[in-house]
C-alpha cells in the first residue's frame, strides 16, 4: 500500500492525499474518488448544449 493516494472531488480538483482512514474517510464521505495521478479531468457537460437541436442531428 502507498503513503499517498490521488483525490478527485466532484467539481474535479485532484490532490494528493495520505492514507490514512482519519483523511480518507471524510472525504470519500463528501464525493471524494481515488484516481489515476496522470487522468485529465473534464468538466461533466451534459447539461451545457441542452436543447440544442443541431447535436440530434
């Protein structure tokens, strides 16, 4: 197991973090995942074109 592990929130800012259950666990209980150091985070668009009849198309 590694000393530090890499946190995305759900508005998608990564850090690193320790491994520790007193760190960890309020942050997975707010959204917190685990991800890859190296993963680009996108912005969820969805919902930015809806209604937008030219992406049926």
């Amino acid at each position: 197991m590694t000393e530090t592990v890499h946190m995305r929130s759900p508005d998608g800012e990564v850090r690193e973090v320790e491994t520790t259950p007193a760190v960890l666990i309020p942050m997975m209980i707010r959204g917190w995942q685990q991800c890859d150091p190296r993963e680009e985070v996108t912005p969820d668009v969805r919902n930015a074109d809806a209604g937008t009849t030219d992406l049926l198309r």
